[in-house]
C-alpha cells in the first residue's frame, strides 16, 4: 500500500490514528507507528512539558515516525509549537485554528506539516503557506467536526489542490480505506477503531461503549454555538440537546460539559461524561491491537483495490 503519502512521512501503510484529545497518548502512539502506520500524540490543552514528556517516552517505544497533533486554541499553543520543534517530532498535525506563524520554524526543523482542514478555502490557504499534505475530515468523525461529509469534502479538496490528501471521518475498515482512495485521497486518518485497540489507556467502560455502539448512537451537539461535538447518545447529550432547544446561553451549555471528555476517557463516566466517537462506531465490534488492526486493514483494502491502480 504504497501511496504518496506512505513515501511522504517514511512509513509502511497509509493509515494515520487520529489526534484525539486525551485519548492518543504515547502507548497509542508507538504501537500505531510500530505497526506501520503513523501514530499521534494529541497535545489537545496540555501544556509543553507534558508533550515533551510524552514524545520522549514515544522514542523510547518505537524508532518509527511519529507525529503530534496540536489544537491551535490550546493557550498552550505556542510553547507545545517550539517543543516538537525543539525535540525534532517528524510530523506534526493541526486543528482548530491556523498553523501559518509555525511553518517556517517546521520546516527549518525538517518536520512534515499536515493540516486538518473541512473547506477547500483552508485546504488551499494551508497549501499556499507550504503544508505537505492535508487532512480532510468530514462531519462523520468523532469530536470537533464540519459541516460537509467524507464522500463530498474528499473529491473537492483533491480537486481543489496539488498535495496529497488524507481521508478522514465515517473510515473504520478496509471498505472505507478502499472508498477514500477511489475519491481521490492517497491515506486515511481513523480515530474510532483505535480507540478500542488493546494499546489505547482509556477507561473499558469507554471501549466497551463503542463496541456496543448501534448505527443510530450518534448525536452532535453544540450546534448552536457554532461549535458542533460528535459523541454516542448518553444522558449528558439528552440534556445538552434539550438545553439547545429551550435557547441555553453558551456558557450554561459549556459548565454541562466542563471536563466531561476526561470525566468519560479517565474515570469511566459514559453516562454524564462525553464519548467522543464516529460515526463508524456501530460498525467497530472487536477488540484487537494496533498490529492486527492494521494487517486486517491493508488485508481488507487489498481484496478489494490491490493491483488496481490506486497504489503508486
């Protein structure tokens, strides 16, 4: 499964594990990367030390590339930029925000910037301002989403620029690899299925979640505000979605989930806490590690692609 992509960051398969905050943390991360495929550190809210700690604890496990994905909104953002710079990460991944004031400091560190984008005016903007690749995440992923779907954004964004671009959103077996790759993409970014990996450190009430997740469980919340989450249904997004719907002012909405992804990934809480999944989780029933999940994956796609043309 060669692809430009695969050439790119120097790994085997093109398969990025999703930068999901408090949930990719460096055991994810090396095992994905020993595997073959790229696996991200989420640096989500945290502060730059603790990034330091887990990147180093991420060469410890795996002398394959590796990357970190950096929320821009973090307050944190500037100092976790410096550090993967500083520590010589050789992928660094965004959301949230623009990474423009970055990049040069990047690419004078040799990394490779791949942007998360959901519109084609940001897909080019980041390529104009030099990005390697993109991700281009539809409103099926789990967390922080868009407004267009997989099967839509894909093909526009491919059409619209001249670097490669990663699938991502609604991907969880070699279908949906096998899919991307016919929209025009040359890799896919998945964050659903590894959560439910043998490696992945949250809580088992969360895995457990997913693995009984039914295709009707997903519910998005906060479109109110402008901020629209993807989560399975549970008694925190009942009364959230009630609250939209009597007009609730941003801020009583924000204390109702206040902590509330930690609360579910930590503690367990997948009652009031946020499960932030895809919408692929009713379709994510085994428990396996990252190793077999991906040799199922490249097994998968080949049955269906292989020696068609779609790999380079």
């Amino acid at each position: 499964m060669q692809t430009e992509v695969t050439r790119l960051l120097g790994i085997d398969v093109p398969v990025i594990q999703g930068g999901m905050a408090w949930v990719a943390e460096y055991h994810l991360a090396a095992a994905v990367s020993n595997a073959g495929g790229l696996g991200l550190i989420a640096a989500a809210s945290a502060p730059a030390d603790w990034v330091r700690d887990q990147v180093r604890k991420t060469k410890e496990l795996t002398d394959r590339p590796f990357g970190v994905n950096i929320m821009l909104m973090s307050p944190y953002a500037d100092e976790v930029a410096q550090v993967i710079a500083e520590e010589g990460v050789p992928v660094v991944t965004t959301g949230a925000g623009n990474p423009e004031k970055y990049m040069a400091m990047w690419k004078e560190a040799g990394m490779k910037v791949i942007p998360v984008v959901a519109s084609v005016a940001l897909a080019k903007r980041m390529e104009r301002s030099g990005a390697d690749a993109l991700v281009a995440e539809g409103c099926e992923a789990g967390g922080h989403i868009g407004e267009n779907t997989t099967m839509v954004l894909v093909p526009q964004i491919v059409d619209a620029v001249g670097i490669p671009v990663i699938a991502a959103g609604g991907i969880g077996d070699g279908r949906g690899i096998a899919a991307a790759f016919m929209l025009g993409a040359k890799g896919v970014q998945m964050g659903t299925h590894f959560v439910v990996t043998e490696e992945c450190q949250v809580h088992e009430n969360y895995k457990e979640r997913i693995l009984k997740a039914k295709d009707i469980d997903s519910r998005v919340t906060g479109r109110s505000t402008g901020h629209p989450v993807r989560a399975l249904r549970n008694a925190m997004t009942k009364e959230y979605l009630e609250l939209e719907k009597k007009g609730a002012s941003f801020e009583e909405l924000e204390q109702l989930t206040l902590g509330g992804l930690r609360k579910a990934v930590v503690e367990g809480d997948v009652t009031n806490g946020s499960v932030m999944a895809g919408q692929i989780a009713g379709l994510v029933k085994e428990h396996l590690t990252c190793k077999e999940l991906i040799d199922k994956l490249v097994k998968e796609t080949d049955a269906l692609i292989g020696g068609k043309g779609f790999y380079e």
